[in-house]
C-alpha cells in the first residue's frame, strides 16, 4: 500500500471553488501557496489534520505553480517548547506531506514585525497604552455598546516611538504597557477596538533566546508573516472569521510587504465523545488523567498514531467529511469506519483469544499436535499462508459459548455445535465449573469428517463459526483494549461552563487483558497492523513492545456500527 497522498479531489468544495477562480483569472500569476501555522504549545490533534490535509494537499492539487509552507507561530514563549515543534513536524510528515525548503518561524520575522510596528507608529495608527490590562477590558465595551478611548491614545508619534523603544529595552514590568493599533473603539467588531499588537513578556524564547522582551500577538504576527512569505490563500477555521477584518487591516495599511493575502474560513472538525481543546488536552496530561500525549485514547495525532490508525485512512476521512461554511458534529465513528476499510486491506490476519475459556477435545489423540494451514490476508494472495498448531486442548473466546443461549446465539452451546474456523466441528458435552460456579473448561468432542468445511452427507447446517488457538502453543500477551475517552458524545457541552468535563471520561476507556494468542505472534515487530479474526484490528505498540513480547493496542473493533446506520 502506498501512504502517498492522493491527487485532486474528485469535486470541489468552496475553497477549492475559489482558488480554481482565482488560478483561472490569474491572480497572483496563477500561484497558490498556502500555510500551515501551528502554534508550538502543544501536540496537534485530529482536527489540526483536517487543516494540515487541506493545505498541503491544494499544494499537490496545483502543482507546478504551488506550494505549502510550515510555519511555527512561536510568538508566545511562556507556553512553547521543542518538544512540540518536533511532534509537529512528526505529525505533517507522518499524514504523508512535505514542506520541502519552506519551514518558517514567526520568530523569523522578529526584527521586521517590530518595524512594522515602528511604522504603523509613524503612521499615527498604533499607540503605546499605559493601562493595566483590567482597565482595557473596562473600557472596551460591550457588544451593543462601543468602547472608550484611552486616555493614552492621543500620544504624539515622538513619545509613542520613545515608550516603544524603551519597552523593547526592557524598561518596564509585564502588563505595564502595551502597543495597540489605532482603529475604531466603536467598531461593533470587538477585535477592531484598538487591539494589542504588542505586549511584554520577559520569557526565555526557544529561538531568540533572551533577546526579546516584546512580543507580537498573534493576530498580528499572522498576517504579516503570510505577506512577508507570499502566502496567497490563508485558510482559517471559523473562529478566525471575526479576526479577518483585522488581517486585512494589517495588510492594507503595513507598506512594503512582499505579498498581499486574503483569509477564507471553513468550519473546524468537531467528533463526537472527544475534546479539540489543546487546553484541555493539556489538562488530561498534566493531571496524569491519561498517558501522555500519546496515549492511544487521545485525538492527538501521536496518540492515533500509537494507537494504529493510518495515515491513509485519516487522509480518506478528511477528504470524506469536506469543508462546509458551517460548524457540524462528525459522528467518531465515521473514522472508524475509514481506518477499518484501510487495515482490511493489508492487516495480516492472525487468531487471537481475549477472553480464554480453556476446551477439551476428549475424542482427539494425546499429545498429537498437527498444524492448520491459515491466510494470512484474504484481500491479498501476495500475503501468503502459514501453519498454526491444533492439539487436544484449545482455547476459544468466553463472547462464543453461552450456558443458557439467548435467542439467535449461534455459537457453542451444551450439547450444540459449531465449526472451529478452518479445522473441524465440535460438540459440547460437558460444562465444568469451580466451586464457586465459573466456568472453567468445556469438555467437547470433534469431528473429523468435517474437516475443510466438508458437511457429511445428510447432516444439517452448522450455523456458528469460531477461532480458537492451542493451549499448549498459546502466547501470553498483553492487550490493551481502548474505547472512547467521554461517555458524553459532546462532553464540553456536557459539562457546561462551570462543569468539569473531566467528570466525564469513560471509566472502561482502557481495560489491560492477558491474551492467548497464536504463537506467530511471537516475530510481530513494534508498529505492526493485524486483524484479530472476528475480534478487531490491533498494533504493536511502538514503545512497550520488546523482542518476542510484543504488546498489543486495539485499533478499532471489527464490527463496523457505523455502516449500519
């Protein structure tokens, strides 16, 4: 299977609408270039891959006149660390995209953005504002009444450069000041208001280092880094929308910039029983309420990662989904549903018993042991076969036999029979329990004339079929089994605004199981895909695998409910 990432879109969205006129008409001389602009504070998450597959892949869509930049917005240095700029290129490179030359830093632009802000001083459009930042938020207004003007804001552009200068020299304490753009504090948009460009952080920078002291928004620091790298569409999620009349602000009234942007909105991913919140996910890791940000039951895309989703299916998923103008809930189990139609096709199948109860085949020979020939992946011949021992003894999964069947239970049943999957038929004879009542073993007999599927003349049909694996050849395995992190399908509104929606998380989101498993299992190396046969997919963890001890993360169920809704 190849993980490279499609070509154009069999139809177009509203973006792709757009940039397809924009190419038509030959604006900006028929280039796209667009950008992918994470903030380094944090691990990217599966809606950040809707956004990293949009951008990327309209580079591939437009080729040769295209291309993607990678930009870390590192404006903010008391919450970014390496850490996260290395996750993040991981991330990009494992959905399959590349940036080639163009990796960025907002940090790169220090010294320019700075004499945009000299310039927009000189310009008398932005001023040096002494009030505490309680004051600002008193006298910014509401969203029916405007705001008032600082007593600061008709400063003269000599004492604004002056007070400027000397905040970049480390003059003053955090919060005493602030640079502000000079708008219209009776703008019904609330980010017209004469908004911060600039405030004063005395924070170690991963990049700078010490040698700044001042720092621009992002609001700011966002559209001038897309004009100074050329960027011709900024695509946004929809939050941004109230901020673009600020971007278009900024870049109509900075002179000398390289490029002239333009910033369209789409509706950001919203799953089902998860959380988008880098804040909050942060709060999972910090309070130790999951297992780092790579824990498989995260939307993290290292946490996806480990847990064996693929890059193709997230990319089939983004593309399945859309772009829309609106926001709109995407059922979990759509993904699902794109990871299972992708492991289909190149997990190694392989048996494997979660639940063991141990059965006896009283009939067949002591101590003989033969061995069945299996598929290794019925979707691919090119997979091959192998050879998984059978004796006297097996195990099958406690989910096959039920004491007392319900109705339509067509599995082992006491005096019922079922096919074991590519060997023969047995019947169940007899039930053992211990003293306290728990099954412990089931006594049953086989038939060799069933052998290869073969029914005996005159014989009914046996409905159920089941996989096993031999007792005596049984690995011991440890398998983790995840489910959704939240009970709730939209655990913030859930919670509401003073709820805690980590009251919320799933309680059996991990149940850790010693598994009996075929001993071919043995060889599976860190970062494999199997398909359990009529249990799920699963992966061998990446990091607590060792040679011969693989540990195992369920992917996914087999069963598909999506489908079937």
């Amino acid at each position: 299977m190849s993980d490279a990432p499609a070509a154009a879109p069999a139809s177009l969205d509203f973006i792709r609408e757009m940039i397809a006129a924009d190419v038509a008409a030959q604006r900006n001389d028929g280039w796209v270039i667009t950008r992918f602009p994470p903030e380094p504070n944090g691990y990217l998450h599966i809606g950040h891959a809707k956004s990293i597959c949009l951008n990327f892949g309209l580079s591939l869509e437009n080729a040769p006149k295209s291309r993607c930049h990678l930009r870390f917005d590192d404006t903010n240095p008391t919450k970014e660390e390496v850490e996260y700029v290395d996750s993040i290129q991981e991330d990009v490179k494992w959905l399959g995209f590349d940036w080639g030359d163009h990796l960025f830093y907002a940090s790169d632009y220090f010294e320019k953005l700075y004499g945009f802000a000299v310039q927009l001083i000189e310009k008398g459009l932005a001023y040096v504002d002494d009030q505490t930042p309680e004051q600002m938020r008193a006298t910014r207004g509401t969203l029916t009444s405007p705001g008032t003007a600082s007593p600061f804001r008709d400063r003269s552009v000599a004492e604004n450069l002056d007070l400027f200068a000397r905040m970049r020299a480390g003059e003053f304490k955090e919060g005493e000041r602030v640079l502000r753009a000079k708008i219209d504090m009776a703008s019904p948009n609330m980010n017209m208001r004469d908004p911060a460009i600039y405030r004063i952080l005395h924070a170690h920078h991963h990049r700078t280092g010490d040698a700044w002291c001042i720092y621009p928004m992002y609001d700011y620091a966002h559209p001038l880094s897309d004009a100074l790298e050329g960027i011709t569409h900024s695509l946004c999620t929809l939050e941004f929308e109230h901020h673009r009349p600020l971007y278009e602000w900024l870049v109509a009234n900075v002179s000398g910039l390289p490029g002239q942007p333009y910033q369209r909105e789409f509706a950001r991913l919203n799953l089902t029983n998860t959380v988008m919140s880098k804040r909050k996910l942060l709060r999972l890791v910090k309070e130790g309420l999951v297992n780092g940000w790579d824990d498989p039951r995260m939307p993290t895309i290292s946490g996806i990662r480990r847990r064996g989703y693929t890059p193709a299916a997230v990319r089939t998923f983004c593309k399945t989904i859309g772009l829309t103008k609106y926001p709109s809930l995407t059922e979990l189990g759509l993904l699902e549903h794109c990871v299972r139609e992708d492991l289909n096709k190149h997990a190694q199948r392989v048996y494997g018993v979660l639940r063991p109860i141990k059965v006896v085949l009283t009939n067949y020979p002591e101590g003989q042991v033969e061995h069945v020939e299996l598929t290794n992946n019925p979707e691919n011949e090119a997979d091959g076969k192998r050879l998984v021992p059978l004796s006297r003894e097996l195990y099958i999964d406690a989910d096959d036999f039920m004491e007392t069947p319900i109705q339509g239970f067509h599995r082992l049943v006491p005096g019922g029979e079922v096919r074991l999957k590519y060997a023969f038929c047995i019947i169940c004879q007899e039930v053992i329990k211990d003293d306290a009542g728990n099954i412990v073993e089931l006594r049953c007999t086989y038939d060799d004339a069933t052998r290869h599927g073969v029914k005996p003349v005159g014989r009914g049909k046996v409905k159920g079929t089941i996989h096993w694996v031999s007792a005596a050849h049984a690995l011991d395995v440890e398998v983790r089994l995840y489910d959704k992190l939240f009970l709730d399908e939209q655990p913030e509104e859930a919670a509401g605004e003073d709820g805690d929606f980590t009251q919320l998380i799933n309680p059996q989101s991990l149940e850790v199981i010693t598994a009996k498993l075929e001993p071919s299992v043995a060889e599976a190396q860190p970062g494999a895909h199997y398909q359990f046969e009529r249990v799920g997919y699963f992966y061998t963890d990446p990091k607590d695998s060792q040679p011969g001890k693989p540990v195992f993360n369920r992917t996914v169920a087999l069963k598909d409910g999506f489908v079937k809704k």
